[in-house]
C-alpha cells in the first residue's frame, strides 16, 4: 500500500538530474559509478571528522589541504600527535596536565605554596594561567560532582586535595569553579569540607569587564550587587 | 622624553592586577612563571594551528581533546596522515587524486570515454561526483591561467589535455571552471585551443535551485537571462 504510493525517483537526486541534463543525456546517469575518495584519503577524512565540531566538508577541506603540504609538515604534525599522546600525563601532585610526574607549576621555586586554586579542569588552569596574575598552585578535580552522570565525590581527585589541603602550610583554597548547578554543589561541598583545615574562597562572580549593566542577565546582575565592595 | 611620558604599568596587566587582586595579594605576581603547557602538548598545538582556519583556540581545544581520546584513535589518526600523505598522488590520465598510477574513475569500465569534464582543482571532481549525475571522464587542470600568479598555460595540465582531447573517441569537453575573471580567461583559452578537435560546452550559469530572484546578483541575473532555454 505505502510502496504503491510513493513518488517514483530513479535516483537520489533523480528528478533533478532531467533538468540538469540538457545535451549529453548519455553521459548523465545515477550512482554505483565508484567511491568519490582514493581509499587512503578517505580514511584520512574519516578519521579527521572525528574531531570536535569537523563535519565532513571541513574533513575534506583539512585533508585536501594537509595533502597539498610539504612532507615534514605532516609528519611534524603526525608526530606531535603520538608524542602529546605518549608523553603528557597527570601531575602527581596536582593532576593537570603534564609531560613529568610532576608538573611545572608545582615543581617551579618561585610559586607560592601555600594558595592552592582548586578547578574542575586542565583547561581552566590554562586559562588562569593566561591571566599570569595568579602565582600559587593548583589542583585539578577532573571534573564536577554530577550525580546524574555518576561522578560523586569518589570519582574526583578530591581525597588527594584533602590531603594536600591538610598540610601545615596552606594559607588559603581558592574555589575556581563555573557556577553550573553541579559546579555550584561542588564549590558548596568543597566548602564544607575543607573549612576546617584552611581558609575557603572562591573566585568573584559579577559583570565581566567591558560588559554592559544594561544588558547583563539577572543572575550576573544579582551576583554582582551581592559581591559588592568599598572603593 | 617618549620614555618619561609612558603610563607606568608593572605588567601587561598591571592596571587590572590592582583590581583582580582583593584578598592574597601576595599570591598574585606578574608572568614568567613558566610556560602554560607542558612541552609536547605545546607543540601539538603548535602544529595544528598551521591548519587552515584552525587558530589558537581550537587548536587548544583539538589537542586537549585528543589526549582524552583513547590512544588507538590518536594512533589511527596519525596514520592516517602519513599513509594520505605518502600514498596519495596525481592520477597519470586525469591528475585527479589518487592513490593508484590511474584513478578509480579513469579506469572505470563503465563511465564514458567519450565526454571529458575539466576543471581547475580535485576539489571540483569530488563536488560534481557528489551529484552523481555526471558519468564521463575528468581532466584536472590544477589551477587556472593567472599571469598576476605566474601562472600561465604551460604551469597547468593543458598539454597532457590537448593530447586526450586530440583523440578520435572523444565527442565533446564541458568546462567547469568556476567564473571568477581567471577562471572566464581560463574558459575561453581552452574553448578556442580545443574547438577545433570536438565539441565544447560549458555548465550553466543562472539562478541556483532554491534561489530567490529578488536576491540575485544582476550578474547572475543576467547570466540566467542569456542561458535561457525553450520549455
């Protein structure tokens, strides 16, 4: 019943291919005429659209364009690709990213010991980092408590920070972590937990810097008028 | 006296140092606390930011993604690089891509000798394969004629052309060159070097399907007005 109703379509693009065709019809016929990439390239493309937001034409458009480079630059980029793979790991200490066991903001002299930012992520640290206005250390969670996704407290590198946070030495625990309902649970329970060792903060929520009152949300707004200081 | 005049700064974010900085002044400190990534993951990013439209962030973005890929995928990917790369050449017939001394399409048993399509660069052959309607042979010419470039006839595949089309089996050449001004010059070089061995068309120009009159180009518009065809 559905089948004998159904437009009649020779090929995918079918109906077009009558409008398209104007003098050489012999030459105009659907499909089954052979892939459109030479095996090794289309491998490449397969494997590059399995990066972050690279559909299939920017698949195509990075491999066309890698294939059009000299040699050692895509065996630079072959090779840097399996070198970060093998060779950065976790810090020991404080679980970012690192290439040592430990790494290079923990192990550097001139970093102040007894401050320790707490983030859910290498990347956060990454960006701190860019800022170059913090000089104490860091420790990464590896994520946020999210008990929809199964991550508690357990499946974060929360009892090495407890242990870290237990030394004599620190002064202050810096709270860097995106207000998200689980990032607030997470700075809500962090704060409970290491209140009694060591003075809690957490990073200043308001209207970032160029932004517009105007055009602010309420909850920014809010935040900001509730973090007011004295001039 | 320049020198005099300057605004002193401490840091290249000094002036915000100040105001980021209400609680463990001490903590904060400008630069040269070492680099923000540990070394091999630097120069992964560095070597995907010579990919096309790839800047600092989504490289940042790409190579942390990847170090959270199992190794297999990074390893696959790698290789698919170098195996492209290494594998991956001109096609002796049409200088289409391929991996073989002859591409896939060239030795097809059954695509049409007889109607050749040429275009400027690999990248067309794969869009007019992807509409499947075309079922000829393809000559790739490898750019087009553009003297501000140094680029005139004899840097292109025009020769190796001129040789094919000067067989007897050939019935007709449809030229797909894309109409930008090298391209019109590219056109019209080849039409009046191959009129003489067959026929020679060219694609239409006109309203893309979907296009709305009121918002085309006039050039386009009056493309579509000359092409016009009885009904």
């Amino acid at each position: 019943m559905e089948d004998g109703r159904r437009f009649h379509c020779p090929s995918a693009l079918g109906f077009y291919g009558y409008l398209l065709d104007p003098i050489s019809k012999i030459s105009l016929a659907p499909g089954g005429l052979g892939a459109i990439y030479t095996p090794p390239l289309a491998r490449l493309i397969e494997q590059l659209q399995r990066l972050p937001s690279v559909g299939p034409k920017t698949a195509q458009r990075l491999a066309l364009h890698l294939l059009k480079r000299p040699d050692a630059e895509v065996e630079n980029l072959a090779q840097a690709l399996l070198d970060a793979k093998k060779r950065v790991g976790q810090c020991q200490v404080c679980f970012h990213l690192s290439a040592e066991p430990v790494c290079d903001i923990c192990r550097h002299p001139q970093r102040d010991n007894s401050v320790i930012c707490v983030v859910s992520d290498p990347r956060d640290v990454i960006a701190l980092e860019k800022t170059r206005e913090f000089r104490g250390k860091y420790h990464v969670l590896g994520g946020v408590i999210s008990p929809m996704d199964g991550i508690g407290p357990e499946q974060l590198t929360i009892q090495p920070l407890l242990h870290r946070v237990s030394q004599p030495e620190i002064a202050e625990v810096i709270l860097a972590i995106s207000p998200s309902v689980e990032g607030e649970t997470t700075t809500l329970y962090l704060g409970k937990l290491l209140q009694p060792f060591t003075k809690v903060t957490r990073i200043a929520f308001g209207l970032p810097m160029g932004g517009d009152l105007e055009y602010a949300d309420e909850v920014t707004l809010a935040r900001a008028l509730e973090g007011r200081r004295e001039l």
